[in-house]
C-alpha cells in the first residue's frame, strides 16, 4: 500500500521520526527571493522517503512555504554533496507556545543535511555499534540545519 502524506493528520504517522529525503521534486520555484507555485491547488513539492515505521518508501507533499524554502534551500541552495544525505523530521508537538493555536497553518519540517549513514546511526543500534555516546553523535549530528523559527 502506498503511503501519501498531505494534510497534517497524514503527516502526523510520522511525527518524532527521522526519514531519509530520498528525492526531492519541486513543483514550485524561487526566484528572487520569491517563492511561486504552480497554482493554489498543487504542492510547493514532492519528496519521497524512507522512514523506519513503514516497510516501503512514502510520498511526502510540501504545502508550506517554509518547509519548501528550507528544502529548496538545501538542494538546490547549498546543494547535496556526494557523502552526504538529507533527513527530516516532522513535529506538531515542537511548536512554540504561541503558534500551537495557529498549528495547521505553520511549518512542522525540521530539514538537515548529515553525513551518509546518520540515517542508519539514527534508526539502527546495530549499525556501527563501536560507535557509542558523543563519538555516535559526532558521527549523525547535522552539518546544517533549517528549522521554522515557531519552533523551540
């Protein structure tokens, strides 16, 4: 069965967890600064995902502004290199105080860029298990990070 994430309820499944961006498509664009999509009824984007609760890959759609920036920012701004990977996560819980009234209207991504095989190190004790405590960190933590600025 294929897994599609929209609305929040959809992208809820996966909230705490950390996916792996497995592709990254834009159906919007930025120029100058600007951010344009298509029209009112189409996704900023499409990503597809590996995330470790669900056995195949997922299609995440970008409906905010922010989160698409932020994505559009690390693959297409600062670029993916070579030995590198993106992962995301989603949090409703995270937001601050203030925006939760606001929750279905704010950004929920989390968007880093890591070296290759923080996915695994993240999701797998048993990949890598010499490394432990702040040499495992070390190895996963992020080289960048975009994170909505409604969130703690």
């Amino acid at each position: 069965m294929k897994i599609a994430l929209l609305k929040d309820s959809d992208w809820s499944v996966t909230e705490g967890e950390v996916c792996r961006v497995i592709d990254f498509v834009p159906q919007g664009f930025v120029k100058d600064g600007n951010i344009k999509a298509l029209d009112a009824s189409t996704p900023y984007a499409t990503v597809a995902l590996e995330c470790r609760k669900f056995p195949d890959r997922i299609t995440g759609f970008i409906t905010h502004k922010v989160d698409f920036i932020h994505l559009w920012n690390a693959f297409k701004g600062r670029g993916v290199k070579e030995n590198e990977e993106v992962l995301i996560s989603w949090y409703k819980k995270g937001l601050k105080t203030f925006a939760k009234v606001f929750a279905p209207f704010m950004p929920k991504l989390v968007i880093m860029i890591c070296k290759k095989g923080s996915y695994e190190l993240l999701n797998n004790p048993n990949f890598k298990p010499e490394l432990r405590g702040e040499a495992r960190y070390n190895a996963y933590k992020p080289i960048v990070e975009w994170k909505p600025k409604v969130m703690e």
